[in-house]
C-alpha cells in the first residue's frame, strides 16, 4: 500500500496541477494564535513546551483521524487518506513543473524571476556560483519537497508525513514563533533530513558514479571537521554538485543534455527522478519481504 499510494498521489500531482491549491496551511498560522492566547502560561512556553504542543497537537489530531478512519471504512479508508496526506503534504509547487517552466521561459526577466524563486534567493552573477546554486538547489528542494516526505511516510505512515510537512513550515516560514520555538523547529527539521538526505546520496551514488560521490562525500565531512551524525545536511549538496558539474551526469549515458547555462538544472532533475527510481525500487523490494505494507 505504501509504494501504490506514493505512486498514486504523484501521478494526481503531476496530472492534476490544480491540486496544488490545497496545499493552504494558514490553519497553521491561526493554531499558533490560539495556542498562544491558551498556553502561553504554562512554564517554558517560549521553548520547550510551546515547541510540542504546537508541533504534536495537530500531528496526534490527524493520528486520531487516522484510526477513526480505519475502524469506520478499514484498510480502503486508511488509504484513501493517505493519498490525500500525501497530495497535501508534498510541495508546495511540483518541483519537475517548476524547472520545466524555468528551462521554458525566455532569456531575460522572466526566466531571471523564475531562477530566483527555485533559488529562494538572487542568481550569482558568477556563472560558475550561479551553475552550483542552481544544482543545491534543485537537490535541496527535492530533499524537502519530496524525498523527506516519503521516507517519514514509509517509517511513520501518514503520521510521519504529516509531522515532516508541518515542522518544514514552522521552521522556514514566517510565524509568530519565539526564537526558542524556531531553533527547536530548525533543528528538528535538521534531524528529520538526516536520513533521507543520507539515502538520496547514496541512492545518487547507485544512479551514477559511487567513488566519486563517496569521495566528495567523504571530503565534505573532512573539511567540515565533525562526525557523520553532527553539522547540516550540505554532503548531500557537495555530492550533487561533483556529478554534475564534473560531467559525470552527462558521461554516464543517461541524463538529458541541455545546451547553454541551464544544461546542469535539467541534468539536476534527471538525477532526481533517477534516484526516485531507486527508491521507488528499495520499496518494492521491502513491499516483497513484507519489511512495508
């Protein structure tokens, strides 16, 4: 059921953009107002304990809609509901249109608007910086756009999807947070990417070329001086970055060529849908030794 309802709600993404208007969660805004004027009280508000009631009263409301659902309509209910957590949950654009329209859209201010929002920042004018921003970015995206919703989906069903969405928002976005709720949020989502960052580089090194991304994955943790769990997730970025901007993505015989200064955003996203290749595969593989359902 796991790999069927992920497959499902990616083709309902893809083929039905206007769903992508769902995806709304001002509700959020609104649940930290009222917990706010309630709890704001209660000991270690502006930390800790304001940091769990805001993340884990919705996610332990939506655990509760989840048995309510199974005991109502069974197994067909559990998951009808967990292809719409994921339709809600992954984005909040559809990451292949995003770069489709960027590689689309005409030279000039248009595309330069579009490269920017991929970015979440300015272009470098350096097209080298530029090339390898563009490469973080497309990784970094498909990181929290995707990949970390699937994975806590296949741990925690449609819990883990949910709480990963809902901590994604509350760590990036702007809400009335205490700076102590916001460093809990960044690091919890920080601790949340670990593993799903740790098996896209690994998923990219089967796709491609292991040494090389082992080295720079090696080297990345060298140069930052600390051990395999500490730090942010950039080995996954410094791994990118080696394939593509070597050429070993246009070497290896199956990514895409594009010419001019975009050929490594759709190299990039080739390299994404191939490591959703394989985990899409490790799924069917664990589905077959009943390790997932």
């Amino acid at each position: 059921m796991t790999i069927i309802a992920i497959l499902l709600a990616f083709a309902l993404c893809h083929f039905i953009r206007e769903l992508g208007q769902v995806r709304n969660h001002q509700w959020l805004h609104k649940w930290i107002g009222i917990a706010d004027n309630a709890f704001s009280k209660l000991p270690s508000w502006q930390d800790l304990t304001g940091y769990l009631i805001i993340l884990f009263i919705p996610v332990l409301l939506l655990g509760l809609l989840n048995q309510l659902v199974l005991t109502a309509f069974g197994t067909l209910g559990v998951f009808l509901l967990a292809i719409a957590v994921l339709v809600y949950t992954f984005g909040p654009r559809d990451l292949d249109t995003q770069v489709a329209d960027l590689i689309a859209a005409p030279e000039g201010p248009e595309r330069e608007r579009a490269h920017a929002a991929l970015l979440r920042g300015e272009v470098p004018d350096d097209q080298e910086a530029s090339r390898g921003a563009t490469v973080g970015a497309v990784f970094s995206e498909a990181l929290h756009r995707w990949f970390g919703i699937i994975f806590w989906f296949a741990v925690l069903g449609v819990v883990g999807a949910f709480l990963y969405r809902v901590v994604d928002w509350l760590a990036c976005e702007r809400t009335h947070l205490s700076d102590g709720q916001k460093h809990l949020f960044l690091r919890t989502r920080q601790i949340l990417d670990w593993p799903a960052a740790q098996l896209m580089t690994l998923s990219l090194a089967i796709a491609t070329d292991f040494d090389s991304v082992f080295a720079a994955w090696k080297t990345y943790h060298d140069e930052q001086g600390h051990g395999l769990f500490e730090g942010d997730n950039g080995f996954l970025l410094a791994s990118a970055r080696q394939i593509v901007l070597t050429g070993h993505a246009a070497q290896d015989g199956y990514a895409d060529q594009l010419d001019g200064p975009l050929s490594c955003l759709k190299q990039s996203m080739d390299l994404v849908w191939r490591i959703l290749g394989v985990w899409m595969t490790v799924l069917a593989l664990l589905l077959l030794i009943d390790v997932v359902t």
